[in-house]
C-alpha cells in the first residue's frame, strides 16, 4: 500500500496489516463479530459455531457384489479443504440435510464444519436426524491439511440389492434393435446421506452414479449404463390401434 507523510511530504510503502487506525474502524468487508465484557478482570468460557468456506464434505460407496448374491458395502467421508490453513481438529461433526442458506452473502458457500484423519481413525457415528439435519461425529484429533482432501470410514450400512436389465421404448407397431440398461436396486438398512456409490461386480467396476438421499429399508433404483454386449430386439409389437401420445416402460428381469 502506498502512503505519504503528511509532515515531509515523502511517499512510502506499507503492509496494510501493519498500519494503526486510532479513531476510525477499517471496513474489510464480510461479517465482523465483536465480543464487549463488562470486566478485563474476570475470565469467561464459551463455544463459538460458525459456517465456513472452502471446507466441504460428501459421502462415497463401494458397492461389492459376486455371483452368489453376497453384498458388501463400505461408506467414507471424503472431506476436503480448499483453504490455505492448516487445522488441529479435536472433535468432528459433520451435518446435512435439507438446509437452506442465504447465497447473497459471498462468505458463506457450503454448509460444512468437517475435519480430515488417518486410516487408524474410528468410525465417523451417526448422530441421528432432527427436522431435516442429520449430523455425525468423530471424537478423534487428527490435522486437516491446507488444500487436500481426505477418506474417513463412515457409518455400517448393510444393504440388500436386486440386479436387472431395463429397456425405455415407445409404444407403436414394429420391431426395435437396441441395448439394455444396467440396473440395480439397493435397499440399506440405514438412512444414506447422498453421495456417489461405485459398484463392483466380481472385482469388475461397472460403474458409478449420483446417489440421492436414501431413506432406510427404502428401494432405490441404480442406473450404470448400457450393457453393450446384449443388442437383441428391445420389444415386439403387434398390430394394434395405440394412441400416438401413448407410451410404456419395460422393465425386462434376467
């Protein structure tokens, strides 16, 4: 910052962190907090919360899947810092949910107060739902890096899927020569925070999706793809008066 004296009339560079206002507040912008006790004398304890930016979090599956129906899923919670600090973290809570925020304000991104770890970490614990926020724990200290993103081990989900191939088409008469659709239907045994779930067939990974909110012991239909190796014909139709603005869905289970 350039400066000038005012008494020489000399100009001057300065940090301008380093320069003294004696009588006027500088304006930096953001939010500013301000604490005013009644005594110098007396020590006061207290917890401050607040919303950060450039720290997020999200959830991650790996599905696992063999030919004798036996399922395994694992959950983390990738966290990432996207800040230039570095910090010590003692206790974790991660929350989401359906929560809504004021985007005019430019300090405020991501509604997120998360940590990062090593693999010797507890599980993250569920800490249970209430009016649309779900939040979890980790008691456990552990540094959260300056722009670096870590895995921690989420809550045990133990889930049950369905796999089948699936066909969209329109109704009308004749023949159609297509591909099928990859699908499975995943049912947990506890709610799943939205992320996105890798699916693994036999050691083969067969694709990943955008998983939404799911709710426990509720069916939540899976699309990976097309299966490029079935091409037979999608449906046969017959002679038969159907309505032009008419359509079906095929669900075919193999």
């Amino acid at each position: 910052m350039l400066l000038q004296n005012l008494n020489t009339g000399a100009y001057f560079y300065a940090d301008k962190l380093s320069i003294e206002y004696t009588s006027v507040r500088p304006n930096n912008g953001g939010t500013v907090l301000v604490f005013q006790f009644e005594s110098n004398m007396t020590e006061y304890n207290g917890t401050l919360s607040y919303l950060m930016k450039g720290i997020t979090w999200k959830p991650n599956y790996d599905l696992f899947l063999t030919d004798n129906n036996e399922t395994k899923l694992r959950a983390y919670a990738n966290i990432k810092n996207g800040q230039q600090q570095e910090y010590n973290v003692e206790n974790t809570h991660l929350l989401g949910g359906d929560i809504q925020l004021a985007t005019s304000n430019p300090n405020f991104n991501d509604m997120s107060l998360l940590r990062q770890a090593s693999a010797d970490l507890q599980k993250i614990q569920s800490d249970g739902e209430q009016k649309g926020l779900y939040s979890y724990s980790l008691n456990d200290q552990y540094t959260l890096r300056s722009l670096s993103s870590i895995r921690l081990p989420f809550i045990d989900i133990v889930a049950k899927y369905q796999f089948y191939y699936k066909a969209l088409t329109t109704m009308n008469r004749g023949q159609y020569q297509g591909v099928f659709e990859r699908n499975y239907d995943l049912t947990p045994d506890h709610f799943m925070p939205a992320g996105i779930i890798s699916i693994n067939d036999n050691r083969i990974l067969v694709g990943q999706s955008n998983l939404p909110d799911v709710p426990e012991n509720y069916t939540q239909s899976i699309s990976v793809g097309y299966d490029n190796d079935d091409s037979s014909p999608v449906t046969t139709l017959h002679k038969r008066h159907v309505p032009w603005s008419s359509f079906a869905k095929f669900c075919l289970h193999i």
